[in-house]
C-alpha cells in the first residue's frame, strides 16, 4: 500500500525502543521493606536507570513534537488511506479533538475554531450542535470528505474557500476564490455608512429647500438613498447595508465578472434582488452619469491596498490562495485611491460622503490627497480597535 507521507512523521526513528533508549539496567528497591529494616541508615536510593543523554535528548525531541505526534496519532486513525472506517466509531468530539492537534502542529491560526467550522460544514450543523451532539457518531462518506478539507487546511487554504462561506456583519455570504474573503475589520466601514444613511438630514440650501413632507420628519432624508459600492467583490459590502437600510438603491461595481457572479448569489440568498444593481468593470467606468443615477448620497470602497513590500510578506494563507487583484495596489499601495478621488467628484451630490477602508498606515496620506481636491468640507479617520487607521470619511461641501 501506499503510504500518504502527508500525514508520516518526517523522522521515522521515532520509535521508542527500548534499544534506542539505551537503558542498560533497571533496578527497583523494595523502599518500605529497607526503611523498616534499617530505620539509621541514610534514606534508598530511587530507582535507577543508565540512559544516554543523546538517546534521552532524541526522545524528548520526538515527544514534544506536537505535529510529528499529531501527524502519526491521525494517520493511524481516520487519516489513514484504506482505514477501515466502518470498524471505528467517530463521534463528533473525538473528530474535534484530533483535527484540532493536527491543525496545531501544521502551525495553524485558530485551531480549534478551524476545526469547528470544517466540522459543522461537513455535518450541517450549527457549531453549538458540534457541542450538544458530542457523542454523535459520523459516517464514513462524511468522514471522506472530511479527510480532504482537513489536509488542505493543513496547508494554509482558508477555512472560508474551503467550505465556500463565511460570517460578516451577523450575515452568512458566498465566498470562494474568485474573490476576497470578508475581514470583520471591514464591518467598521458598514456600520458608519449604516449610520451616515439613517441620521442624514435634508438642509435648506441654495439650491435645495426643504419640503414640507422632508419639515414634518423633522429634517429626516426621506424615499430612497442611493450608494455606489467599488470593487464588491462578494458583495459584502452591499449586500449588509442593503439588509440594514430598506431606504437604499446601491450599483456595486467590480473589474471581476467572476467575483460579480458570488456577489449576485449573496443578493439572492439575502432577497436583495432589485435593491443592488451589479455592473462589471474598473472603479466608475461602467457607471454612466445621469443614465444610471444623477448622483450618490454615498460613495463606499474597500479598495485593494497592499504595498510591493507588503504583499511580498503576506501570510501564506492570504498570499497563495485569495485574489492578487483584490490586494495589491502598486508600489506604495495608494494607486486605487489617488484613481477614486481623482473622478469622486462628478460622482456624489452635495452634502453626500466618501468612505474608504484604509491599510494600517496610509491614513494621512489618503487624507492629503483628499484635502488636495477641495471637495470636501470635512474628512476625518477612523481607527479600529487595534488602533490602527481603519477608514476615513470624507463629508462633501453643501453647494
């Protein structure tokens, strides 16, 4: 048979004989009988062993592995190619317990969580299930399956390509390796543009005078907002507004035609068809002025923003698996946004808001280039709870 050496240990001296130990004698001593017998005389020796101290250093090594233990341990369980399965019984807290050490040992983020949500996936259950089902027992074909995801999230694939979704703004989305994965870091962006939407008061202007129905909601805007969302990807962005604001029409524009087609599955799964229109193509290029809206209220982009210095010390589950296009953005990883706020302009209405997410450090220099158009009559930057540069918003001058 052929042996999988995925999940092998890479030191097969790892054996544990006692030749390899290298005890040369072994002497035990009856302590109570010497103690009785001889109550003056200094206190037994314990027992003793000769042990070489490179046959000791080698075992110590093989025991404090994690992974090679962690690696044997599941090839000699359900990892192992041609087990028989249907001899074991499997239930869903060995599974947990055992993916998650292997996991450990591959170096893994979030072993356990991890180890939960590929758990979940495969049983479809709710991972609170995972844990008031413990002892349910797990069939051989799910056991196959689980097999493979196991030993690709071993290799740093994303947990979210491998089970196709992931969580954001308390939603459930479609994601997979035409686009992004979702960052709860990007929910900060959504909540304000939530925020903006719902407090945004219609003003007396010179162009503008309030209504009478626009007087009697106390200044509320009322009807329909209209929200332009660049490089969607998924559609997060969108998709979790749309949810969270009835009052929204938003035009979601990416340069991917496959990341569109996750987007337009997360509209439907979420019954947002009619409220989110999808367009393909680069930044505001597919939007034609006045034809598909004479304006936005607001503007909202999570734009790729990695420099060539970063994107080169990416993590391997980022680097080798999502999107290079919706990462990297040039040497200094400013090119999307000096390209949106060269055109922004002829794009909002006045007193609407531009908001941008933002990589940890390139808040002033977005800012800068804000300031430099002289549209805005207020721009301030957000930072997470790391506290680092997370968004800026950027207010437009009323007239």
């Amino acid at each position: 048979m052929k042996m999988n050496i995925d999940f092998w240990p890479k030191n097969p001296k790892a054996n544990f004989k006692n030749t390899q130990m290298n005890i040369t004698s072994v002497k035990t001593i009856n302590y109570e009988q010497i103690t009785m017998n001889n109550a003056n005389k200094n206190k037994p020796k314990q027992t003793q062993s000769v042990v070489s101290l490179s046959s000791l250093g080698l075992l110590m090594e093989n025991l404090f592995q994690t992974h090679r233990l962690s690696n044997l341990f599941l090839f000699f369980t359900f990892l192992r190619p041609g087990y028989n399965l249907a001899m074991q019984k499997w239930t869903i807290q060995k599974l947990l317990n055992w993916i998650t050490e292997y996991l450990i040992g591959k170096g893994i983020d979030s072993p356990r969580l991890n180890a939960e949500l590929l758990l979940s996936h495969i049983l479809n259950l709710k991972r609170i299930e995972l844990y008031t089902q413990f002892d349910k027992s797990v069939s051989k074909q799910q056991l196959d399956t689980l097999h493979d995801l196991v030993k690709r999230a071993g290799q740093n694939e994303p947990i979210a390509y491998l089970t196709g979704k992931t969580e954001f703004y308390s939603l459930q989305l479609t994601v997979s390796p035409d686009c992004m994965i979702p960052r709860p870091e990007t929910e900060l962006l959504v909540e304000r543009a939530i925020e903006f939407l719902r407090a945004r008061p219609v003003r007396n202007s010179i162009t503008h005078k309030m209504t009478q129905k626009e007087k009697a909601s106390n200044g509320a805007r009322p009807g329909t907002q209209y929200i332009c969302d660049l490089c969607t990807g998924c559609g997060c962005i969108a998709v979790a507004i749309a949810r969270n604001f009835p009052n929204a029409h938003i035009i979601a524009t990416d340069i991917s035609a496959a990341a569109l087609d996750i987007a337009a599955k997360n509209i439907e799964k979420n019954g947002l068809r009619g409220k989110i229109t999808l367009l393909c193509g680069d930044l505001f290029e597919p939007i034609v002025p006045q034809l598909d809206v004479e304006g936005f209220d607001l503007i909202v982009c999570n734009p790729p923003y990695v420099s060539a210095p970063e994107y080169e010390k990416l993590d391997k589950n980022v680097k080798d698996y999502e999107p290079k296009e919706a990462l990297y953005a040039g040497q200094d990883g400013l090119d999307i946004y000096r390209r949106i706020i060269e055109k922004v302009d002829e794009f909002l209405k006045p007193d609407a808001a531009l908001m941008l997410e933002l990589g940890y450090a390139q808040g002033l220099a977005v800012k800068d280039m804000l300031e430099k158009t002289g549209v805005f009559a207020e721009i301030r930057i957000e930072k997470d709870i790391h506290d680092n540069d997370r968004i800026v918003i950027a207010k437009r001058t009323l007239f």
